[in-house]
C-alpha cells in the first residue's frame, strides 16, 4: 500500500522556485498557499541540498541501524534535529525526536520495533444479556449523566448572559 502524496513535485518546486528568486520569503509564501512555513523551508533545505531529488517523496521506512546512525551522527556532531533531518533526507522532525525518545528510553533494541499502525483498541463491554434490573440501572445512570451535562450547560450560558449584561451596562 503506497502512501497517499499531498503536493506533486511540480508544486513544490514552483514554490522553492519562488522562494530562491527572493520574490518572497518562506513565510509569505506560505500564508500565500496556506502551507506550514516549517514545510516550505525544509523544501527549499531539500532542495539547496539534494536538487530536485529532494522534491521527490521518500520511503519512509527506516531500518534500525539508519535510525541509529542518524541519531549518532546528530550527537555526535552536535547537529540540530533539522540539520539532522536534511542530512540523512529525513521529511519529518517528528520522525526523528520519536527515535531519539526510544532511542533514549529503550535502546538500540527499540529502534527495530516496528511501531505503525492503529493503537489497539479499548476493550468493548461485553454484550451478555443484561437482567430487567441491569439495564434500568444503566439506563438511570445515562440519565443522571446528561442531567447533569445539561445543568453545566445551563450554568454556562447563563453566565455568558450575566456577563453580556454587564458589559452593555458598563458602556452605557
């Protein structure tokens, strides 16, 4: 199953493009496109580093020893994550700080552990036939629950209209 790819190569470069002419800053250009101006700088870092190689997507399963080296090398030469990331042509910072906390909490050996994937889960109550009783008492305590929401609720918009009143009172 391949990754689902958001922005197509010929996009990002006619925004790196733009950023490297000097017609605007990353920023500008980000707010322009609705992007993340953090995305639009680590193009432009691909880019000045890989050409247009560092446009294209990247696999982004990662062996246990890649993962290690990255992290070495970053402390080793006192790297930032970013400096890391365009190094070792990582896309995400993310990516990296999650293998430098496992790294940090488990070892090389938790670097190997394949962790995608949906979460297990919370386990779902068993559906065994409830007695009359069972579920007058589940049905009860539904009840005292959106009571009690619907109090709250009530406290809350009545304070909104407290607190209007007095402020169209301390204008006039």
């Amino acid at each position: 199953m391949s990754r689902k790819i958001k922005y197509d190569i010929d996009f990002k470069k006619s925004i790196v493009e733009k950023v490297i002419n000097g017609k605007s800053g990353c920023k500008s250009i980000a707010i322009e496109f609705s992007l993340q101006h953090g995305m639009v700088r680590r193009w432009v870092s691909f880019y000045h580093k890989y050409g247009i190689e560092g446009l294209k997507p990247i696999k982004n399963s990662y062996s246990a020893e890649f993962k290690l080296k990255a992290i070495n090398e970053m402390r080793n030469k006192y790297l930032s994550l970013s400096e890391t990331c365009i190094l070792f042509k990582i896309p995400s910072i993310g990516s990296l700080m999650k293998w430098i906390a496992i790294y940090d909490s488990e070892g090389s050996a938790g670097l190997a552990l394949e962790r995608r994937g949906k979460h297990k889960a919370m386990p779902k109550k068993s559906k065994k036939a409830l007695t009359r009783e069972e579920e007058l008492l589940e049905e009860l305590a539904d009840l005292k629950a959106e009571n009690a929401y619907l109090k709250k609720l009530h406290a809350l918009v009545q304070s909104e209209k407290e607190k209007e009143e007095k402020r169209k009172s301390s204008k006039n």
